[in-house]
C-alpha cells in the first residue's frame, strides 16, 4: 500500500508536544471562566514581552479568520476600505468575513510585485478614490499579509513604507501574520521590528498552522482599538468560557523561542525540496522564502505525482502548491523527491 506525503496545508500538522503538554498540565483543578485565569494574565504578560510593547493586548480567538475579521473591523468604519493585495487572503479566502464584522466595510484589492502591497500601489489607489465622496467607501486600513500567500515576505523596511504611506492619509494598519513565525525566522528581526515599530497597530497572530491545537490570536498595541476589541469579540463569540486552554497554548508556543523553532523546521524542509525541484528542472513560481513552494506541473505530471501518494493543492492552471510543517522531516522531502522524480519522468 502506497504511503502518504502530507504537503497539502501546515493546517494538517498535529499539535507540537510542548503545546500538548501545557493543554494536559493546564487541565486540573477549577479555573475562572472568560480569561479570568492565571493562563491568560501570564499570555498577557509574555506578548509584553515577546513583543517589547507595555500596553499590548492579546485576545485568543479560534481561526484566522476570526483575528483577521475582527481586527479589521475595530479599524474600519462601516464606510470604510481596506486596502491589500489582490492575491490578500482576507480578499479571496475569508468569505467576506470583513464586511460582515465591521458592518460593511469593503475590500479592495491592489495589484503589487512579488504579491506585496507598495507605497507605489497605494498611491494608485488613493489616486483613483473620491476622497469625502459618500457614493465611494473610504480608504481606511491597509492590510498586510506576512507572508503572503504565495510565500514571499516583507522586510521591516517594507512594512514601514506602505504602513508609513497609509498613514499620512489617515489610514490604519493590519498584518495578516498567519505564519510571521515562519517570516521571523528567516528575517531575523524581533517581533517589535517587524510590527508596531514599523507602524502596525494590530497582528493577526497565527498559532494554528505552527504547532498549536485550536487558536490563533489578536495582538493589539493600541489602547483604544483594544478597548473596542473588548466588546468585538465578545459580540462574535470569541471569548471562550474555558480560556485557559487557549491561553496555555499560546504562551507555551511563544515561550523560550518555541514558535520560532518550529518556523524554523518548516522552513528548512521547504528549503530542501525548493532545492530537489530545481534539480529535477521544475519551474518555480517565485524563489520560496518560508514553508510554502509553488511549482509549475503539467496536469499530467501532477496526475501521477497523486497517484504516488503525494498530498498537496492545486494552485492556479498548471501551479500546484507544496507546504511543510514543523513536522516535516528531510526523510519525507528526500522520498517525496523520489516519487516526484518518477512522475515528472
């Protein structure tokens, strides 16, 4: 029987033992509900800290989608834009989840090299916007995704120049981090340098896709946007009953480094198959910088490469989508090479 190669989604990992065994210690004894918990107060206190910002607020929600949904919604009036990437995954995998939280703020999509948003392409949007024109939503928020969905990052100086353009006409501004542990660990940078140092007010922490079991989170570092997200949250059914068993999860991920470790390991096993394809000829769509790999395949190819028990997403015509996890080993990438050496041939 032919054995499986999971290369679909770092959605598909398990849970990191380390996160594990916090769940399991956390589940004694009686605790009070609604993030009323010693759990909580400590995560508090580590984002502090791992983020290097005094007043950060951090709010454990279930999915993405809700951390994206939600914090755009307390930066955007219901009149309001957000301004991303068209190739955003809150424009084109989040079901309108924006406009429904912030009651009706719209997304528009801006064209950008390398799937990064650009000063240059802000200036294009604001251009073509009818400023205090109430038949026109306004340009409220930009939104950044780190990394983007096809695997390339931004550098701080890249965060600041479109965070810094935003802001010289009253914008706000939004990181998608659904896998900056996987941008850290190749920037190098610490978390301040990547976010509110560089103008962002509020992240989408993700957790899920790295190691944890059933949260990511809202990071937000300013005041008044936390007051709201207060009541957001709430009201969107995000505040867990049991929030030590989120909370536990997340400190432990952000605790001596863990979440960059397992970046780390996701990256390198993405690193060596990036290398194996280019060996075996296969055209990359972009030179991969995290855990994600997009290759051209003739149908035909990929077709086999199935059949050989390799797991993985269509992309696009002719584009298929490889990813890696913290699970991933250079054994699996070493025999997925080998099955996609005899499909390709």
């Amino acid at each position: 029987m032919t054995s499986f190669i999971e290369l679909r989604s770092d959605n598909s990992a398990g849970v990191a033992p380390k996160i594990m065994a916090a769940l399991a210690a956390a589940n004694t004894g009686s605790a009070l509900a609604y993030g009323g918990d010693e759990w909580t107060a400590r995560l508090r206190d580590r984002v502090r800290e791992v983020f290097e910002h005094p007043t950060a607020e951090v709010f454990p929600v279930v999915s993405g989608t809700a951390a994206n949904a939600l914090s755009l919604a307390a930066l955007c009036p219901p009149w309001g834009s957000v301004l991303c990437h068209e190739s955003a995954h809150v424009l084109r995998s989040e079901c309108a989840a924006t406009s429904m939280f912030s009651g009706g703020g719209a997304i528009r999509g801006v064209p950008g090299e390398s799937y990064r948003l650009t000063p240059e392409a802000l200036d294009e949007a604001f251009a073509a916007t009818r400023w205090g024109d109430p038949h026109h939503s306004q340009p409220s928020v930009v939104s950044l995704t780190l990394p983007t969905d096809y695997g390339t990052i931004y550098s701080p100086v890249q965060v600041a120049a479109p965070t810094e353009r935003a802001r010289s006409r009253g914008l706000r501004a939004h990181v998608d981090g659904a896998r900056i542990a996987n941008a850290l660990d190749v920037l190098g940078c610490s978390p301040a340098e990547l976010t509110w140092r560089v103008g962002v007010d509020v992240l989408s922490l993700g957790a899920t896709k790295n190691g944890a079991l059933s949260t990511d989170a809202i990071v937000c570092f300013d005041p008044a946007v936390s007051e709201q997200l207060v009541y957001r949250v709430k009201r969107a059914g995000h505040v867990a009953s049991k929030m030590r068993f989120q909370s536990v999860q997340l400190d432990a991920y952000l605790t001596d480094g863990r979440w960059l470790r397992l970046a780390h390991q996701a990256n390198l096993t993405t690193a060596h198959l990036a290398a194996g394809l280019t060996r075996l000829g296969m055209e990359l769509l972009v030179p991969p910088a995290v855990n994600m790999t997009f290759a051209r395949v003739a149908r035909e190819a990929a077709v086999r490469m199935e059949h050989a028990g390799l797991l993985f997403y269509g992309a696009g015509e002719g584009v298929i989508r490889l990813v890696t996890s913290f699970q991933t080993t250079e054994a699996e990438i070493d025999d997925a090479l080998a099955r996609i050496e005899t499909a390709l041939s």
